[in-house]
C-alpha cells in the first residue's frame, strides 16, 4: 500500500521569516512610524502657538482696557468745570487683580496715554488718544514755564501780556505738550484742569485757555 505524501503545512515561524526577509516590511513601517511622529510634533507645535496666541489677545485686551480707563479718567476732567476740582487716579486694581502683579508701564503727553507690559522678552502695549489738551506737568510746573517764558505766570491775577502773542503761547504749551512723561504705576496719578489767561490785543479783555494737568 502506497502511502500519499501530506503536503507540507506552512507555520507562522515561515512566514515571520519570509517578513524579517522582505526588507520592504520593514521600510514601510519606519516611514510609518517616522510620519506618526512628525504628525504628533506638527499638532504640538499648532497647539503651543494656539496656547501663546491666546495669552497674548489676552494681555492685548487687559493692556486696552487699562489704556482706555486711564484716558476716560484724563477725558472726564475735561469735561468738568474748573471747579470741581481734580481727581486722583491708581494703577492698584489692575497690577493686583490683572496679570500685571509688576512691570505695568505707563505714561503720557500731550496728545496720548500710553500702557506696556513686558514679558518673556516680548513687549505689549496699548496707546489711546486724549481728547482734551493736556500737559505731563503740575501746576506749580506750568506757572514756573510761563513765567520763563513771559514773564506772567497766566493766573487771572498776572495774565500774559497781549505783546507775547497768542499764538506764540499757545504754540509754547503745544511744545511742552509733546514731552512724554514716564509714570510711577505704584504710586497715585494726579489729574486736573487749570486755566491760563491770556490778554487780548487791546488789553482791555482776558481769553483762557483750558488744559488737564496729569502729574505725580
């Protein structure tokens, strides 16, 4: 009796072979795995310019915010009579409570206010623009500058002379103007109006002037 040959049955050790073998296998699963990674780093890096873009609008908003409520403080003075009196303005609630605990900058002149924030080597800032004329000077400053200049420190008590001109005075407090004074954002920020007197041609009549004073 003739006994038939079983065919020969493959095993998996064969196969494991004939893959080990096949250096193409192997080749497509690297590229596999080198895409996957480069995948994830791409998604990472997409996410932690997400998560400093959004820190950033952030600080923008807060610096905008504060820049704003400084301006709306100088406008108000503005807008009230010589009469009332000057107000005093803090920095305090926003480096307490904001994201600004220190390094608030601030500062203004005649024509804006100006907010910056500096952080891991980037800079942030807000500038608004005043509405009224303003000086970065006090009081005693601006009648010691006018004296200087002449000779009449524009009380209504000592109008300037009508001799001076009104254009050139109010050209020399448009110059003073433009000086840009840093503030202390620790300390308290003084705001009020004041009047300059000037005579008319003739010198029978006085014309004044407005300005918000902003000082410490």
């Amino acid at each position: 009796m003739k006994v038939k040959p079983c065919s020969q049955k493959s095993t998996p050790q064969k196969y494991r072979f004939h893959f080990i073998a096949d250096d193409r296998g192997w080749i497509d699963l690297l590229l596999s795995k080198v895409a996957l990674i480069f995948a994830s780093i791409i998604i990472l890096a997409a996410l932690y310019h997400l998560a400093a873009d959004a820190g950033r609008m952030n600080q923008d908003r807060q610096l905008d915010a504060i820049a704003q409520d400084f301006r709306s403080a100088i406008d108000s003075a503005g807008k009230s009579s010589y009469e009332a009196g000057g107000k005093v303005y803090f920095f305090d609630a926003y480096k307490k409570h904001g994201s600004f605990s220190s390094g608030l900058n601030a500062s203004v002149s005649g024509e804006y206010v100006s907010v910056s924030f500096q952080e891991k080597g980037r800079r942030y800032s807000s500038v608004k623009p005043l509405t009224y004329k303003t000086l970065p000077l006090s009081e005693d400053e601006v009648r010691g500058e006018l004296t200087g200049a002449f000779s009449a420190n524009g009380n209504i008590s000592q109008p300037i002379p009508a001799s001076y001109g009104y254009t050139a005075v109010t050209g020399f407090l448009a110059a003073l103007g433009t000086k840009e004074e840093n503030l202390n954002t620790s300390i308290e920020v003084h705001i009020e109006k004041t009047l300059i007197y000037i005579h008319n041609l003739n010198g029978t009549e006085v014309k004044e002037l407005e300005y918000i004073l902003v000082h410490q």
